[in-house]
C-alpha cells in the first residue's frame, strides 16, 4: 500500500492536530484530505512555511481553546428539553439525533456543529439523558438533555414548579417556626 507524507493544516479526530506531519494513505490523502484543504503535502518548502507560520498558529489554537472554554462556561447551565410522540412504554415514534441537539442548540444561541456531539446512537426512549458536546480538541461539555412524550412535557414541568413551589413554602415555614421559637426564648 502506497503512503504519502502530509503536513495537516486542521486538527483531524485520531490522526493528529494542526502543524503535524504524518503518513497517510495516498488514497486518503488524494482524494478528501488535500481537496478539502485539511493538509498539504509536506514539502521542505511546506515544512517551512508552517514552521514560520506556527507562532501564528499557535496563537491561533490558544485564542479558539480560550473561547471554546469560554463558551463552556456559558453553557455550563444549559439543559434541552425536548416534546416527541411517544408510545405507550416511553418509545418514541422516531428519533432525537446529534441534527437535533444541533438545531435546539443553535435556537438557543449556540452555533454547534453536529459532528462534535458525541452520541453513540440517536435516543429513541423518553427520560433523561447526558449528551457531550466537543467545543474544542481540549474543551468538551456535558449537556443534560430530557425526552417527553407530547402532552406529558407540560405536565412534568408543572410538577416540577409544585415541587419547586411546595419547597420554598415549607423552607419558609421552618424559618419562621425557627424565629418563632428563638422569639419565645
């Protein structure tokens, strides 16, 4: 099997980071990484010009890591609900897939790419779920995300605000009875 020396110019899942130079298949090579622009063939004149480049880059990489850490942090709060049809034993009639997450991600204002959301296979039962998100080759969030059957989202919701309510009532009766009681003595 012919091989063929490249230099990446993107950071490539299990084949290496940007700046790198590996041995890839000719094939691979010819036919996705160099069309796509994902790597070059590594020339001493390439090697050259990534190795006066690589300040930028590297400058490059540690401003996308600060920012992907930074959108992290944003979305350490966030959480997706979504409202499916559903049989009887919670199966869904259809699907919640890594497009999906993508799209609700997006409406909430977060432009995410669907090839970073690692899902081993599309969530086909209602109930909750934990969704990782890769913002960067360093950088990966944990996404809770809760599948409904349509009419029962509401219901879940409603519940959860009594709960919530029911809470902050009984809190503030023991604070009060604990006042109360500290008044008395």
């Amino acid at each position: 099997m012919a091989t063929t020396t490249v230099l990446l110019r993107e950071d490539i899942e299990h084949l290496g980071g940007r700046g790198e130079v590996v041995k890839v298949k000719a094939g691979f090579a010819r036919n996705y990484l160099l069309p796509q622009g994902f790597a070059t063939l590594a020339t001493k004149a390439n090697i050259k010009q990534i190795e006066n480049e690589r300040a930028a880059l590297l400058k490059k990489a540690a401003t996308e890591k600060s920012t992907a850490e930074l959108q992290a942090g944003q979305m350490n709060e966030l959480s997706l609900v979504f409202e499916r049809k559903a049989g009887d034993g919670g199966l869904l009639f259809g699907s919640v897939t890594s497009m999906d997450i993508a799209e609700a991600l997006k409406a909430k204002g977060y432009e995410i790419d669907r090839r970073k959301i690692t899902l081993k296979d599309a969530i086909k039962e209602t109930g909750d779920y934990t969704v990782n998100v890769k913002l960067h080759r360093e950088v990966s969030i944990a996404v809770p995300v809760s599948v409904f059957a349509e009419g029962s989202a509401a219901e879940a919701k409603t519940a959860k605000k009594l709960s919530e309510t029911a809470s902050a009532e009984t809190e503030t009766a023991l604070d009060t009875t604990v006042e109360t009681e500290e008044a008395e003595s």
